[in-house]
C-alpha cells in the first residue's frame, strides 16, 4: 500500500531531511508500505526549499512544491493534497514534533476501518500560550465547526483517499483542514502518541496568527450571528427590564435622580455589543468578497518530481 506523507514546510531547513530519513527508516519494519512525500515549500525565509531539492534529487518519491508566497500551513495542505498519490494520507509538521517513531501507532488504528485518526497526545511539550490556545480551539472547534465531542485534534494524523478526494474538492481561500475533515466523516478515532520537543527553534505560531487561523472557523459556521442573535435578545429584555425598573422607581420616589456614570456605562456596554455585531458581519462580509473575488487558495512557483506543473 502506498501511503503519501504530506508536510508543510516554513524555516525548516535544519530539519526536514531528518523528518524524511526517519520515517523511511521507520517503515523499513513496515514492508506491507510504501513511502511518497510532498514537501510544500510555504515561502521559508530560510533554505528550506534548497533542503527539499536535495531531498527531490536523492529520492525521487520525494515531491517538492515551492508556493509563490506565504500562504499558511492550511493552504499549504491543501496544495500538498493534490499531488497525493497514495491510499493513505499522513499529515505531520516540519518541526519533529510530530515524530515519524508514532508514525506505526496511527496506522495501526487505521486498519480497524476508520476514515481518520488523530494522534492524542497525552501530555503536549509546547509553550504556554500553545497549550493555552489548544484548549480554547478544543472547546470552540466543537461548537463551531461540529467536532465529536469523543474526538481530540491534532496536526499528526491519517486519512483514506475518499476523504483526500473530497478534501479537493474544497476551493475557498481561507481553508481550515480539520473542519473539512469533520464535514466528510464523522468515522474518526483518537489513539494516544507521544508528543516531542521542537529539536529547533521555535513555534512560527504567534498570538497573531493564531488569532487568524481561528478566524478560519467563519468561512464553516454560522454559530457567531446566532449567538449575536440571542445577545441582542437578551440585552434588549435587560433594557426593558431596566427601564420599567426606572419608571417604577420613579414613580415612587419622583426627586430621585439618574445618574451619569450609570447612563454612561450602560451606553458603552450596549455601543460595545453593537460594535461587536457589527465586526462578526463585516468579517462575513468580507470573505464573502474575497471569494467573489476569486482570491487563490495557493499558487505553485515550482514543482519537483511531479508530472504537472501546478495544482488545479
């Protein structure tokens, strides 16, 4: 069988040609598969590209996919997805946290017949704000985007070609893969991984761009206007509430008197809701403009090892 090992790559130039020697070298206990790679070069500021040349030169079932800009590790998946060959599709990251030693574990639990399996890392080796995060996306990708609430996520994962192949089906700009996943299959199982430290440098996930990624969630769930949709209710009964609660007092004690600071705060937390309405529409909006627009899901430089050129 073979199996297509795909990975972003963005400043891993100290790292990829491990990534590919190890994991051959795991699946050398493994004759029953077969090993291609697609290497997608996600505009690195470093030699990653040059690493993946090398590695396009030494083994040709390794392919390299050279983006024309930066276009974020989602988008990079995508691009990697359809120069996929294989009966399986193996996601891992760049950075050896994913490790190619857990590699066996994931395919195991495969053969039991599931779509998808995630890596569940028991204890994660990443940085506050990471870990932090991981839970606020645990929480949120279940409301917003319908993950099983029996199922953990993870970067470290395996499909079957029928979700590869509706995978690309999916054009939008602003992909985020784990939701597209959960709109196929909901046949998915979690087995536990051991989860490895970064081996160099550090995580390319700033707090900004991990507020972006989350943003990622609108362009697959309308839950944010219907929660703006039972907010405004809600503050609209608490203004009524409020305002028979002024009129009454009013009434029993006319030379009472409003106060300023008590007017004031209730027009900020109201201004403030509105204003809140209003960005979650105007971030509707905008993708919706930008999809109109037809703005690309990625753009391929260069390809190594391919028959084609570029992606459709």
């Amino acid at each position: 069988m073979l199996i297509s090992i795909v990975v972003p790559c963005y400043n891993s130039e100290h790292t990829i040609e491990e990534l590919v020697t190890l994991t051959l070298k795991e699946l050398e206990n493994y004759p029953e598969y077969q090993a291609e790679f697609v290497l997608v070069n996600d505009c690195s500021k470093d030699n990653t590209m040059a690493a993946i040349r090398r590695l396009c030169e030494q083994y040709p079932f390794v392919k390299g996919i050279n983006l024309s800009k930066n276009f974020g590790q989602h988008n990079a998946l995508m691009a990697a997805f359809h120069y996929t060959e294989g009966e399986l599709i193996v996601g891992m990251d760049d950075d050896m946290q994913t490790h190619p030693s857990q590699l066996p574990k994931l395919l195991d639990k495969m053969k039991e017949g599931y779509d998808l399996v995630y890596g569940l890392y028991p204890y994660r080796k990443n940085s506050f704000l990471k870990n932090l995060s991981s839970k606020f996306n645990a929480v949120t990708s279940r409301i917003l985007l319908g993950r099983p609430k029996s199922i953990v996520s993870s970067n470290y994962w395996v499909i079957n070609r029928m979700v590869r192949d509706e995978v690309i089906k999916y054009t939008n700009f602003n992909p985020y893969v784990d939701a597209i996943f959960y709109r196929i299959t909901h046949n998915i199982a979690n087995v536990p991984i051991e989860h490895f430290k970064r081996e160099y440098g550090s995580s390319n996930y700033t707090f900004r761009k991990l507020v972006k990624l989350w943003f990622a969630y609108f362009s697959f769930s309308t839950v944010p206007l219907k929660i703006s949709s039972y907010l405004g209710i809600l503050f609209s009964i608490s203004g009524f509430i409020g305002a028979v609660a002024v009129f009454i007092r009013q009434l029993i004690s006319p030379s009472s008197q409003l106060g300023w600071a008590s007017i004031m705060a209730a027009m900020f937390l109201f201004f403030g809701f509105v204003l809140l309405v209003l960005g979650i529409l105007g971030e509707y909006v905008g993708k919706i403009i930008l999809s109109i627009n037809n703005t690309p899901q990625y753009i391929v430089r260069e390809s190594l090892n391919t028959d084609k050129k570029e992606a459709p």
